[in-house]
C-alpha cells in the first residue's frame, strides 16, 4: 500500500515538472544568457499580453426570468 502511494506521488511530481517543461519551452521562456553577458539577438519571440475581457454587464432593456417548475 505504502508502494502505491509512493508511485502516485512520484508520478505526481513528474507530471508537474514535464508541464512546466512544456510550458517553459513552447513559450521560449528560458534565459538567454547564463553568465549574465549581453547577447546580440533574443532567442524567441516576447510574450503577447492579452487584454482581460471586460465582465457581462446587462444593459437595462434585458431581463431574464427564470421560473423552476417541481419535477413530474
């Protein structure tokens, strides 16, 4: 029993390590220099910042009823 659950938690752990390798490497997100000297061209493309979508707000003509009738 003790063995089981020793596995899942290993198989947890790389499971969250390879999405983060994933994640890292399709995005470029890797450091470009290591030793800190400046590099002539960036390694990958910079990350798009998308803009948050503004919350629903009803305009004051909608209105939505909602009536629930017991089941039968």
């Amino acid at each position: 029993m003790l063995a089981i659950l020793f596995w899942l938690a290993l198989q947890a752990q790389v499971f969250m390590y390879a999405a983060e390798i994933n994640t890292v490497r399709v995005l470029r997100l890797y450091p470009r220099s290591i030793t800190g000297k400046p590099i002539t061209a960036p390694t990958g493309k910079p990350i798009a910042c998308t803009p948050r979508r503004k919350p629903y707000r009803p305009k004051p003509e909608e209105e939505i009823d909602v009536t629930f009738k017991n089941g039968g």
